[in-house]
C-alpha cells in the first residue's frame, strides 16, 4: 500500500482489527521513510458495479469516493465516524444488490439524499445542493421547505399557520332592502 504522505511503496501494518460493526478489518500502517501513519480497511465486494454518469461515461463503483462526499456533507456535523461508516454500507451493500451490474450515478446521488435525510439536515442540504447542481436560490427555498413540512409532520407546532388561499373579492349583490 502506497503512502498518501511521501509516495514511499514500503509501509508496514501496526495493528489489524475489524471495524466496529464487523464488515472490515481496519489496519494501521506507518511508512517507514516518512513516518506517516493512515489507516486502511479490507471490505467484501460483492460484486463489481460500474457507475453509469450523466454523461454517459461509465466507470468502476468507488466505495471511498462515496464515502468521501457524505464525509463532505458531514463536515463538522456531530454525526459519529460509525454512523456515517454504516450509511455507506448501507448504501453500497443496496447497489451491490439490486441484481444489475450498472447503476445511474443519479441512484446513488438519491440513495444518498436518503440516508442523509434521516440522519443530519444540515448535511442533507448540503449534498443535495451540490448534488443536484443548484442555480438559484429558489430551488433551495424549495428544499428547505420540504424539510420544513417534513419536521411539521413529525411535531405539528401548536400555533402552525396553514395557508389559506385568499379570499375571492365579496361579489354578493348589495341587500335589496336599502
Ligand atoms: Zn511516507
């Protein structure tokens, strides 16, 4: 395993343990030449997934590249290491399993607006807002705004205030009887 920190190809295993939930084995290494120290993770594939972009353009399902953007959307959220490990899973283990061997780049992009969803709000806006590319703020609004009905459903508020369409003009004919 290549050293991120100095290129050097001649790091060492410290320590070997699985991670917390049992789906991989954590190593510690350190380079020798350098001294870095970084961690890497031994996991099961299931299968190989190719991802199908936007473009058209299909390349090899990269777990750590998944893993990267919901850490990104995560970033200072207080969400702990494990919960965002087990989305990822979660997530890679569903694609690995939905029997097709390609998988639209826009099915993750959604599978992770999911996860997200129930996990950090923040985070959730945060994604979804790169993720779906937005240009104006209006879409944004839109967004918050499901967010906002999302939480009204869960706790209604006692002094909601629920739109009323507004009244059309008063056309009732004068009274006769002045
Ligand atoms: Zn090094």
């Amino acid at each position: 395993m290549r050293c991120p920190y100095c290129g050097g190809l001649d790091t060492q295993v410290k320590d070997s343990r699985p991670s917390d939930d049992s789906s991989a084995i954590r190593r510690r290494r350190i380079c020798p030449d350098c001294g870095g120290r970084f961690t890497t993770f031994e996991r099961v594939q299931l299968r190989e997934l190719i991802v199908v972009k936007r473009s058209g353009r299909k390349v090899p399902f990269d777990r750590d590249k998944l893993q990267r953007s919901v850490e990104t959307a995560l970033r200072k959220r207080p969400v702990e290491q494990e919960r965002i490990e087990r989305l990822v899973s979660g997530i890679t283990r569903r694609l690995e399993s939905t029997g097709e061997a390609e998988v639209s780049s826009e099915a993750i992009g959604e599978a992770v607006m999911e996860g997200l969803k129930g996990l950090d709000d923040v985070a959730y806006v945060r994604f979804a807002s790169v993720y779906k590319n937005f240009r104006e703020a209006r879409d944004f609004e839109e967004l918050l705004g499901h967010l906002a009905a999302g939480a009204a459903q869960a706790t209604p508020p006692a002094d909601a205030v629920v739109p009323v369409e507004e009244a059309p003009p008063s056309r009732r004919p004068r009274s006769r009887a002045s």
